[in-house]
C-alpha cells in the first residue's frame, strides 16, 4: 500500500456534470501526476433567466499517489 494525498478542486462545463469531472481531471493532471481516483463530492447548476441551465459545476476530491 502506498501513500495517498487528496485535493479539491472545484471545475464547470456548460455541458454536463460528467463533462466537468473530466475537466476537473485534465486541469488536475497538468500538475499531479499519479491520479487514482476522482469521487464527485458535490454538483450544483447555474440556472439562465429563461429557466435553462447554463452552467454545470462540481466539487472533486482527487486522490494521487505520492509515494510507495
């Protein structure tokens, strides 16, 4: 078993909640390398005047390895 460290990092995407996720990951990796696992620990919407969602966003816990 190896050493683990866990950040969070808050993403969005006009798409989808998945599509933030992944946006979460690709942002991520340009730093962190080692990523094991991504848990969505919470996603909430930003709603237009017109009652259309217009915004997804979710806030990741991301864990990678640091060590053996």
């Amino acid at each position: 078993m190896g050493v683990h460290k866990v950040i969070e990092i808050l993403s969005d995407s006009k798409k989808s909640w998945e599509d933030a996720t992944a946006n979460a990951v690709k942002e991520a990796s340009k730093s962190v390398k080692n990523i094991k696992s991504v848990w969505v620990k919470d996603m909430s919407c930003e709603v237009n005047k017109n009652g259309k969602i217009s915004c997804y966003r979710v806030n990741c816990m991301i864990t990678f390895g640091v060590g053996k």
